[in-house]
C-alpha cells in the first residue's frame, strides 16, 4: 500500500487497454445512478466513471485504462497523483482540515502566497489573495482593480472564458451553454476584438489587432471610466487562440499610460502548461493582476490573484476572503505542485511535448485539409477543424472525432466558439510512447471519417 503513494504513475500500467465496450456495464450502471440523482444541468465528456488515474492513464470502473489528453480540462498538470502531492496532502489531513485562513493562519496559506510572488511574471513587489475556483478568483481581481482605481468598467475580449459565476458569465462570450436563459448579467462589461490569426485577415498582425481593439475601448467605454482589461493570454474554452506576437505588450502598454489595470487570466495556461511557467512569460508580459487555478495545486481546489503591493493592497481589511480560500489541504497541494514542477523540470517537458505533439499534428495537417489550423504552445496544443476546402468551422467532424477518439480509449476535450476545436491538455506526467499512440489513433479515426 505506502508504495502506491511514492510512484508517478500511481501503480497504474502506462497502456491503452479496452476491457470492455466504452461504456463498460459498471459505468452504465452507474451512469443510470447519475441521471437518477444529479442536475441534468451538469454534463459529462465521456460516460465513463473513474476509478484511480496516474501518470497518463485513467482507469474505469471497469477496468478499461484511457489515455489522458484533458487532465481534467487542464488541472492535472504535475498528473492525478503526483507523489509529493499525495504525500503532502495527506500529512496535512492528518495535521488539520480547516481552521479558516481569516480565523486561525496557518503557514501554508503564506507559503502559497511566497511562491506565487515569486513566481509570477515581473520582479516588483506583490502580494497574492487566495480563493477556491477560477471564476471566484477573476471576481475578485476586478474586485481589487475596482477598489483600487475607483472606477467600474472591465473589458473582456470576443471567445473570452471566465466563469460561470453571475459576474464571470457576463465576463464570458458563449451563450450556449454557459449563458443561455442565466442572465440578467452584471453591468459594465465590455467586449472588445481579439487577435485570432487563423481567423484575421493577413495584414491583421498584434499591434493592428491591438489597435483595432483599444479604439473600441476608447470609443466605446473611455479609458477614464475603465478599471481593467482581463485577458487570458492564449484563450482556452473559446479555442486555444493564441494572439499574434505583439498584441499582448501593445494592450499592456496601452493600460499602463491610461492608468487601467492588466489582468491576464492565466487559469488553463498557468503552471508549465504553455511551456513557460506563465504563458506571459512568452513575450515578457508583466501583468499587474495574474489570475491562477486549475494547474495550481495538482487537483485540489486552490485559486489566486497575485500582483501589484499597491492594488492588493488596495480593498480595506476584511474586503476579501472567504470560508474555505487557501485551504490548508489545497496549499499543501500547491507547494507539493509547485515544487514537482521545479524539481522535475516539467517546463522543458511541455516543451518536448509541443515538440513531439506538433510535429505529428502538423504532419497530419499535410494529408487532410479538414485541419485548418495547428496551434498553441507547451502541452497546451489544438487542431481547428473546417469543412475540406474550405475556412468554414466543422463542428459535426470535431464532435464525431472526439466521440470515436473516446470510443478508442483516448480522452481529448473540444472546446470553441463554433465547437470545431479538438484540444490537447495531457498531464506532464505522461510518457511519449502513450503521446505516440493517442496520435495514431487520432490519425485513423481522421483516415476513417474521410
Ligand atoms: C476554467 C477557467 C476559469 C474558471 O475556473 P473555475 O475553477 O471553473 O471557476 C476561468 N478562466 C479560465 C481561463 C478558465 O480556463
């Protein structure tokens, strides 16, 4: 028993293996059992129930084990069970649960905080505040940029994800399913053009896509009444859109002479994912708000803002906080993330991983003309799927090759604002030889749906 906890790969055998049908007869049960008793509201990718996961296997119920390409839609960074995580979470169950941060402190809480300022891009002074989710977390940076500037407009951009919270869901761009019969929304958010350069016309680079953008701030809102821009720096629900290079500094810049606050949403892109540690990192971005979650703390619920000592110090005493932010079970986690990450050299590893990933992506691309596009960065990485011919969004291929992939045993995510983004996500934990056989797969089920 005490071994299972110390291995990378949980005990769990780094192959595909169908036992069954997908869903096997446990899932199906157990499947029936949800329906029965969960909000219909709350969907699931694949009808498949786990059981255990490790390295870059998730295990069912029934015994099938599944190639992991969504790492619970990017959280699984350092994997699902990650030895120092699952040795530091459980000394701390041991210690204590729970005592409240805004109670009784513990040092873990400071110890997350240290980290993150030490982290996060730019070497000015900060400060972190520590929340539960992603979306709790981008409410309360435009919380802090509000207080600390005095003034009540954000704008968010065309393909934005950033909660599903009332004041996240107006910070969001899909209607369908994230919005649709939700609202009314919170008021003074507004949407701006993004650069997509699968998308833009050709001349459109990242200082056009900048301008065109920060005119319609100036026109549309006024520098003086804007509090922050929020941003994730390659967007993730609305497609792995990665701008083109020089967008992000010319918006910061922009900011940074109106007096706005930049908050980059680094929720999916954040810890390695991109093959930096921040993908700001990339360019030199320094934001003044980052925004963390999913990657932070290899699978616990842990969410944060990090920036500037003079914004976060900005809201009064008690201004911010909650009953569960910072849990001493989720900083455990995070330090244990944090460290594997450092220590395993996972950066250069989502490197490899873009490396081996998109040279076969890119090979498929060559044969089949369905795939528009290949992009993204580190083990964050994309196929954008048009009808042959054509730059019309595919939606139905995306859904019938994810389906197929998920029948073969690989888990892969679509995401999207016309749905026709088959994403890329696996843990960093995960070898090449699984990588390889996820690929062949995806590229017989693309031969078969010819
Ligand atoms: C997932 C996500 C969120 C919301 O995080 P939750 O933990 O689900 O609330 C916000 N922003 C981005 C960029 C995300 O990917």
């Amino acid at each position: 028993m005490t071994d299972l906890s110390v291995r990378a790969d949980n005990g769990v055998d780094q192959h595909r293996l169908l036992v069954t049908e997908l869903p096997g007869p446990r899932s199906r049960e157990l499947m029936a059992r949800k329906v029965a008793a969960v909000a219909a509201g709350v969907g699931t990718t694949m009808p498949v129930f786990a059981a255990r996961a490790g390295g870059g296997v998730v295990v069912d119920v029934d015994g099938n084990h599944l190639i992991d390409l969504g790492s619970g839609i990017a959280v699984t960074t350092v994997g699902s069970s990650a030895p120092r995580v699952v040795e530091a979470v459980q000394r701390q169950v041991a210690a204590f649960t729970h005592t409240c941060f805004m109670v009784t402190p513990y040092d873990g809480y400071v110890a997350v905080a240290e980290a993150l300022n030490r982290l996060t891009p730019g070497d000015h002074e900060k400060r972190t505040a520590l929340f539960n989710s992603g979306a709790e977390a981008v409410e309360n940076a435009v919380k802090i940029a509000r207080v600390a500037t005095g003034r009540d407009a954000v704008v968010v951009f065309d393909h934005a994800y950033h909660g599903r919270t009332n004041l996240t869901m107006a910070m969001t761009a899909k209607s369908m399913p994230y919005k649709h019969g939700f609202g009314p929304f919170a008021p003074e958010v507004y949407r701006a053009p993004v650069s997509y350069p699968f998308r833009d016309h050709k001349e459109l680079d990242g200082q056009l896509a900048a301008a065109r953008a920060i005119e319609i701030i100036e026109k549309q809102v006024g520098a003086a009444n804007l509090a922050a821009v929020v941003i994730e720096p390659i967007q993730g629900e609305g497609g792995f859109i990665e701008p083109a290079p020089g967008f992000l500094p010319a918006l910061v810049e922009w900011c940074r002479s109106n007096g706005v606050v930049f908050v980059a949403d680094e929720v999916q892109t954040g810890f390695a994912r991109t093959g930096d540690m921040f993908a700001c990192d990339h360019e030199g971005v320094v934001p003044d708000l980052i925004v963390t979650a999913k990657g932070i703390a290899g699978g616990l619920p842990l969410s944060a803002v990090t920036g500037r000592v003079e914004l976060m110090d900005a809201p009064h005493v008690g201004g911010l906080g909650g009953t569960y932010g910072g849990n001493p079970l989720a900083c455990a986690a995070a330090l244990a993330a944090i460290e594997t990450i450092e220590a395993d050299g996972l950066i250069e590893r989502a490197r490899q991983v873009e490396r081996l990933m998109k040279d076969r992506l890119q090979r498929l691309q060559a044969d089949d003309d369905r795939i528009g596009d290949v992009r993204g960065r580190g083990a964050m990485l994309a196929v954008e799927l048009v009808v042959s011919g054509t730059t019309n969004p595919d939606p139905d291929l995306t859904k019938t090759l994810a389906t197929k992939a998920h029948q073969a045993g690989v888990i892969v995510l679509t995401c999207g604002t016309h749905g026709n983004v088959l994403r890329f996500l696996p843990p960093l934990a995960i070898g090449d030889d699984l990588l390889h056989e996820a690929l062949d797969v995806l590229a017989e089920i693309l031969a078969s749906t010819r």
